[in-house]
C-alpha cells in the first residue's frame, strides 16, 4: 500500500544542508555567464578610445552610447525579473544569454554613432534580468547563513569580466580592431547560454511558492537530499514565508517594514551604481587625459576591479553574520580617500595609488550592496525585488556617464571628478546604516520572506 503524501518543508530542507555538488555547478554556471556579461558592459569602456578615433565620437557622445547600454538594462531589468516571476528563472535566464550574446556579436558591424546607440541599448537590455534572476536562482538553492557570500562568489565572475575587458583589448585591439573584441566576447556568450540550457535548474522554491510542478519539485529534492524520498503526491511548502500564487504588484515591495527598507535600497544602490559606472566607463580616458599612456590605463582600471572583487568577498561573510552595517564600512573609507586624490596636490605615483585604493573600496562597496538586492523578498516575488533594485539602480548607471561626460568637457581640472565622487560612497554608507538600524529595531524574520540564519539573529 502505497505511504500516505506527507508535507515537506523545502525551505528546512535547503536550510539544513551545506553546499554539494549540485551548488558547486549552480554558483559555476552563474559565475561564468556574468563573467562575459561584466565583459560585455565594460570592453565598451576599453574600446571607446578606438571608436572615438575610428568614428569620429566626442565625449558627450561617447557619455551617450555607454549610458545607452545601461538604460537597456534598467528597462530589460523590469521586463525579465517580472518574466522570471511568472514563468520561472530557468527559462528567461537561458534566453537572456542568447540575445545577448547574439547582440555582442552584431555590435561589431556598427559602423555609425546611431547603430552603436540602438545595439548598446538592445545588448543592454538582454543583459538587464541576468544578474537578478542568477542571484535569486542560487539565493533559493542555499542556506540562509551563506546567500550573501554565494552572490557574490557570483558577482566576482562579472568583475573578473569587467577587468578582463581592458588586457583582452590591449591584446586583440591592435591585431583585430575594436570590432574583435565584441566577437570574441558575443562568441563566448553563446558558448556559456548552451551550457545554460543543457545544466541550469529550476528554482524549487519558486516552484514551490508558486504551487506549480510537484513532480519537478520532488525530482529535484530527491537530487539533493535522496534519503527524502520526496514524491509527487506530496504536499510542499515554504515554511519561512507564504504560498502566494497572484500576480506581481509594485506594492509587493513595499509591504510591512520594506516600505523603508526598499527606498533605502534603492538610493543606496542608485548612487553606487553611479559611482562604479563612473569610474569603468570613464576612468581609462581619466586616466590618459592626465598623460598616462593607454595601456596604463586600462590595466589600473582592470587591476581596481578584480581588488574591488577581492574586497566584496572578504567583506560578505561579515555581512552573512552581522546584517547591513557591514554593508557601510567600504563607502566609508572610499569617501575620505577620494576626496584627498581630487582635492590635494601629489606626484602622479602618489595620485595613481590612491586612486587605485579609492576605487577599489568603490567596488568592494557595490559589492556589499548588491549582496543584499534580493534578500528581504519572499521567493514569489524574489526576481522582482532584485530586478527592480537593480533596474532603478542604473538611473545611476546612466547618470554617471552622462554626468562624466559633461564635468570632464567643462574645463575643470579632470582630478577634480574624484571629489564629485566621493558624494555616491557618502549617500550608500548612510542608507546601508539607515537599513542596519530597521533591521536591528524588529526581528527580520518577520519581514516578508526574511529569516536570518541564527548567528546573524544572535548578532543583529
């Protein structure tokens, strides 16, 4: 006679375990497509001195094709993070990666100042719901205690992508043009969405919340916990937050306590990614403004980014265990420091060094801010809070270019733009306290779809 369906907490399940292989392949997958999409958004930054020379482009309009990119991501971020809620992370993860590799790849036959305008934008927003949607797929196939620390294993992969970007140019620009840079990076893409599509899960706690698939559900536990047993007939439920299988709504994300924890998120996430796009996408032409040569340039721009990565991994085991205010320690050492190198005279090895630490801390801070994009939301509506925080981040990521473009081309000295700088690590430290003190004040497993792994409970 066959066993009476029993009630699985999937969420106790995932909770209880530690990371196997299937993790391993997981947080792989992710790392390697935001490698090429870090690569993809950022060679733009490398090769514009080429495209400015080939094609004849002045700054404000260079400012225009990188803020172009990151408007396509706001939008697509809003597009695919609410496709992702409704048909599930696997599906739109995988088509992302093919547009957006197929989109790299045409980038290398624009020949005029529009067609880059229109494919960085397309490009742009193909990229939009990657990041999003890769950090709520793993956040929901590992314990609480440790989602912080696997994002941004993650997000190491899009800044060893970023810093990529600049050696890859230095070695094939001057062989193959800029054109050979997008085709290597559009290539590779592809390679990784077919890995994608043959490997990539699906979310059981996206599954689960929505109340669709129990054979796959089942499937899929007994892969990672086969002495379960688990069968289709059981009942499956999320024992840390509620079934909720309506569609999404803005106001989801700002139900209960996330009415001031979401715009603090936001505005902190809006001003570091002003800050990061400032610096990738202008800092090699500030840096040959000031006489260093090119290739100088791009290899200190690569180098702030992979410490920059070194950083936000050091610092997340500190914020799995103490919350938010850890988030705050970065911006507050990068805003001092970038204040000195674009307001005090010094040598220009002086200058090179300090801006290398100034921007290294900037990295590492955006780190500690997009390590906590997704967390606060139930797994419902988890793409949406990550794809919204992100999209409404780029208002940022547009700004910074346009801005740059502007103060470099008012004839202020170009030193003075790490000062202006230093305003975007000021705002984020303040709203990453502002998150810690609402987070402390109540238990934040009464948040919506928030429940903290017992040492962070014991230290918040």
């Amino acid at each position: 006679m066959p066993a009476a369906p029993r009630t699985i907490d999937v969420a106790r399940v995932i909770d209880d375990r530690g990371l196997d292989r299937f993790n391993y392949l997981l947080i792989l997958l992710s790392w390697l497509i935001t490698v090429f999409d870090g690569f993809d958004m950022m060679m733009i930054s490398f090769t514009a001195p080429y495209m400015r020379d080939e094609l004849g482009l002045d700054k404000p309009m260079l400012g225009n094709v990188f803020s172009a990119g990151i408007l396509g991501m706001m939008v697509g971020g809003f597009a695919f993070s609410y496709i992702g809620d409704r048909v599930g992370r696997r599906r739109t993860i995988v088509a992302a990666a093919f547009a957006f590799g197929l989109l790299t790849l045409a980038t290398a036959f624009a020949r005029s100042y529009e067609a880059l305008l229109i494919l960085r934008f397309a490009d742009g927003f193909a990229i939009g719901g990657m990041l999003p949607l890769a950090w709520a797929l793993n956040i929901e196939f590992v314990p609480k205690r440790m989602r912080a620390t696997v994002i941004t294993i993650i997000m190491m992969g899009y800044s060893l992508g970023s810093s990529l970007a600049g050696p890859v140019t230095v070695w094939l620009a001057p062989r193959h043009g800029w054109e050979g840079i997008f085709v290597f990076g559009g290539v590779c893409t592809l390679i990784c969405a077919v890995a994608l599509a043959i490997w990539l899960p699906e979310s059981i706690r996206f599954l689960t919340s929505k109340a669709l698939k129990p054979d796959l559900v089942a499937a899929t536990l007994n892969r990672l916990s086969p002495a379960l047993d688990a069968r289709a007939e059981d009942r499956f439920v999320l024992g840390d937050e509620q079934t909720d299988t309506g569609n999404f709504t803005v106001g989801k994300l700002f139900e209960g306590r996330l009415a001031i924890l979401t715009p603090l998120l936001w505005l902190g996430y809006i001003m570091s990614t002003l800050a990061v796009y400032f610096k990738a996408n202008w800092g090699p032409i500030v840096y040959e403004d000031m006489a260093f040569s090119r290739e100088t340039a791009a290899y200190v721009s690569s180098f702030s980014g992979v410490m920059g990565a070194v950083l936000g991994l050091t610092l997340m085991r500190f914020t799995d265990r103490f919350g938010p205010f850890a988030v705050a320690v970065y911006p507050l050492c990068a805003a001092p420091v970038l204040l000195a190198v674009g307001l005090l005279p010094m040598n220009p090895q002086l200058f090179l060094w300090l801006s290398v630490i100034s921007t290294t801390f900037v990295g590492g801070a955006h780190f500690g801010i997009l390590s906590i994009a997704s967390v606060f939301y139930p797994s419902a509506i988890r793409a949406n809070g990550g794809g919204w925080a992100t999209s409404i981040a780029k208002l940022g990521g547009i700004g910074g270019p346009i801005i740059g473009g502007y103060v470099l081309s008012s004839g202020m000295p170009i030193v003075r733009s790490f000062a202006i700088l230093a305003l975007c690590p000021a705002i984020l430290a303040a709203c990453a306290i502002g998150i810690g003190l609402i987070v402390r004040r109540g238990n934040p497993a009464v948040l919506p779809g928030v429940a903290v792994a017992p040492r962070a409970r014991r230290a918040l």
